[in-house]
C-alpha cells in the first residue's frame, strides 16, 4: 500500500476519455472501509503536470496540513491522487513578452522592443507540443498549420479553422465550452470568416488593465506584446484550441470521477469527501461536485479550488438572462465550505487564461478582473452569486471557512511568486497547507 505520511494513498488514473480500470474503485472502497477510517481527499492536479509533478503536489501540501490537524486524523484520512492526461506544455508566449509601454511595446530599458514573428524553432516547439496533445487529429491539424504559418491567405486559413474546429469536437453541454468553440465554428462557414479569424491573431495582443492587475504583475495600465506575423497568429489558434482540450478534458474526467468511482463505492462506514482540485484541475473536480449525487454513507463535506483555471462564472445559476455557468448545480452541495483562493499575484489566472479564452482578441475593456467576461476563478474568485452564498476572507491567512457558504480567499499574501515557483504553482505551500486543515480537520 502506498501512503502520504500515514494517509493511505491510492493513485486514479484516468485517460482522455475518463476511462479509469474499474478495479480501482474497489481498491478505494478496500482502503474506506478500514476501521476508524472517516475522510477521503481527492486531489486534482492541473495542466503542465506530469505524475511526477503530481505526486510531489499532492506529497507537499498533504504534508503542510498533516501539521495542523489533529492528532491521528491523517491516519483515518484516505488520500486519492487523480492522474488524467494534462501533459507539460510552456507556457503562452504572448504572457512571456508582455512588457510595459507607454503606446506600444517597450524593451526591458525603456527604448521601443523589437517586433516580430515567433521564432522558426519556437514555432516547432509549438507543433511538437499540438501533436502530442492530440495525437492524430493534432498531427492532421499541424500540417494544415505548418502551410498558413508559410502562407496565411483565405485558402489556407479555412483548411486550418475547419481542421482545427475538427480536433476540438462538440463543446458537449458545457456553456464555457461552448462560448470558447462559437468563434471558432462560424469562421469555418466560409474562406473569408476564417482568413478574418486568423488577420486578427496576426498582431500582438495590446489591451489595458486595472491598476490593481497591472501592479500585482509589475506592468502599467497599458500593455503590449512583442511577437507578431503569420507564425504567431497560428501559434496563437493552436494553443487557443489546447486551452479548449485542456478544459474539455478536466471536465470529461471530473465527470467520470463522479460517475465511475465515487458514485460507485460501497461504503460500511460513514466517510466524508474532501474534493481538492489545482488549476484546471480546479475545473476537474467542479465537474465532479456538479454532477455528484447522494452516495450511501458518503457525505460530500468540503470542495477546495486553489488557483483555479476556468471561468469566475463557472457556479453562477445566472451569468445573464438565459445563460448559467457551466457548473450551476455546485454551491449548496457541500455539507461543510466550498474554498477558493484567488489573486492577481498569478500569471497564468489572471492574463494567461484570459488571453487564451478570448480568440476573437476583443480587448476593448480592461482584461484580467472581475469585471472581464473571460476573467478566471483563480484571479478574481467566483462572481454573480446570488447575495449572502459567499464570504469574503482577506486577513492575513487566518482561515475560519464557514460551512454552507463559499468561502473566497484573497491569497496576494501566500500565493506569490519565489524563487523556486511562479505564483499560480505555489499552492502547497505551509498557509495553504493550514487552510487545507481547517476545512479537513
């Protein structure tokens, strides 16, 4: 048996399809069913992990709470660590270059930076990645890219949207999925929609930001990027459609999470869950609690989103007339708190993902905030609740989650960036570690 300290530890390791050996459900409902046992914590990784990477998440953090809870409460406590294919990719390069300007991009020393395309190499690197992302269709796709990169007209810019469009599939019942996909699908109606698509990733993002996102990223108010040409506009549709994988694939696994293991446990003893989820895998695991029902002597206590890579309306029953979130059925699920720390400390939540979410670059308004469309929970928490479902907690890391609400922790304190991690991967960290305690314990 493999253990975290003196937790029981138990791997579920799903493919891209959410299969999962059914054995292990077994296993999990062998390690529950041990006397004195009494919580299970399930924790997601998110994208650019490997299991490696994982193992190591999962170690440090359970690590850091093990110190604060109780005493031989780790030793009833049942640990489970999802493995789903999110491999390592780099990250966006349009964030990378992103510097500030006062009416255009600026170099490191104040003097105009250098525009132009994505490197030869870099452009390959960024094909490699594609390709190992999804296989077949990804290799289908890349030789479609390979020819806009060379020459980006009207012929070949339908061949890649409509080869692309391909590769992502139906965006399935998801309304996050969806509002990604729709650009995507109207640009493959005819040569002119999709060479417009692609004209549009041409240049280098350039948009404004509230102070507040711009001081927490050491930017201005006024942004621009560096790389701009053919290469990038289709390096820029490639990684538009890996965001979309990624989400697709958190959500088909967070829903086979549900459906088939923790829906399937045969439990002698009461258990309560802990669901844990990091990035997209914040994503995975709110899939999982918005399609859980009842499960004998389960009892879904806590959900914990740390960082979490997808919409900030994602629990919303109302973003706007007719539309919800794509995870509406989540708050007032747990019998205990549903956590989300959230900061403009982190990249990746706060410019990284609303970057890569906006395809068709609609950048008029201020992005990265709460009052951006395409803002994410790790950045600015969860937004149009209905009054009185969320507690705000912003003191220093004193951590009282309340049970029945949603608890939103402003994390500007702990969740930074060091020398050893950016901020958005500082999550395990000794404060996260004791906020983990307090709802598990």
């Amino acid at each position: 048996m493999d253990t975290l300290g003196p937790s029981p530890f138990l791997w579920l390791e799903f493919d891209k399809t959410g299969a999962i050996d059914p054995a292990t459900t077994t296993s999990l409902a062998a390690l529950l069913n041990q006397p004195g046992t009494t919580d299970l914590v399930v924790m997601s990784h998110g994208w650019k992990n490997t299991k490696d990477d994982a193992r190591k998440l999962y170690g440090t953090l359970w690590a850091n709470a093990r110190k604060k809870l109780a005493p031989d409460k780790a030793s009833h406590t049942v640990v489970a660590g999802v493995v789903w294919p999110a491999k390592a990719y780099r990250t966006d390069f349009d964030t990378q270059t992103l510097v500030t300007g006062g009416g255009g991009a600026q170099a490191a020393g104040g003097t105009p930076a250098a525009v132009k395309d994505l490197a030869e190499e870099d452009f390959k690197d960024v094909l490699a990645d594609f390709e190992d992302l999804f296989g077949p269709d990804g290799t289908a796709t890349a030789e479609k890219a390979r020819a806009a990169a060379e020459t980006l007209d009207e012929t070949t810019s339908l061949f890649l949207v409509r080869r692309g469009n391909e590769a992502i599939g139906a965006p399935r019942s998801d309304t996050e999925l969806k509002a990604d996909a729709e650009p995507i699908a109207l640009a493959t109606e005819d040569a002119n929609s999709a060479k417009v698509l692609m004209e549009g990733l041409v240049p280098p993002p350039t948009f404004n930001l509230e102070s507040s996102v711009g001081e927490a990223q050491g930017l201005g108010d006024f942004v621009s990027g560096v790389i701009s040409g053919p290469r990038a506009a289709v390096a820029r549709f490639l990684n538009q459609l890996t965001y979309y994988e990624m989400k697709k694939r958190a959500g088909i696994v967070g829903e086979a999470l549900t459906k088939g293991v923790l829906s399937k446990l045969v439990l002698q003893q009461p258990i309560r869950l802990h669901l844990v989820g990091h990035s997209f895998g914040a994503r995975l695991v709110a899939a999982s609690a918005n399609g859980l029902t009842p499960v004998p002597k389960l009892e879904f206590f806590s959900l914990t989103l740390l960082q979490g890579a997808f919409s900030h309306n994602g629990f919303a029953k109302e973003i706007k007339p007719g539309l919800a979130g794509a995870f509406p059925d989540v708050v007032g699920k747990p019998t205990g708190p549903i956590c989300i720390t959230h900061t403009h400390n982190d990249l990746a939540c706060t410019l990284a993902y609303a970057l890569a979410s906006r395809l068709s670059r609609d950048i008029a308004k201020s992005i990265g905030d709460a009052n951006d469309e395409f803002g994410a929970m790790g950045a600015n928490g969860p937004q149009h609740l209905k009054a009185g479902q969320a507690v705000e907690d912003d003191t220093d890391a004193v951590f009282t989650p309340q049970a029945g609400k949603v608890n939103t922790f402003l994390a500007d304190k702990y969740i930074i960036k060091t020398a050893a991690s950016d901020a958005h991967n500082n999550v395990a960290n000794e404060d996260v570690g004791r906020l983990l305690a307090k709802i598990v314990g």
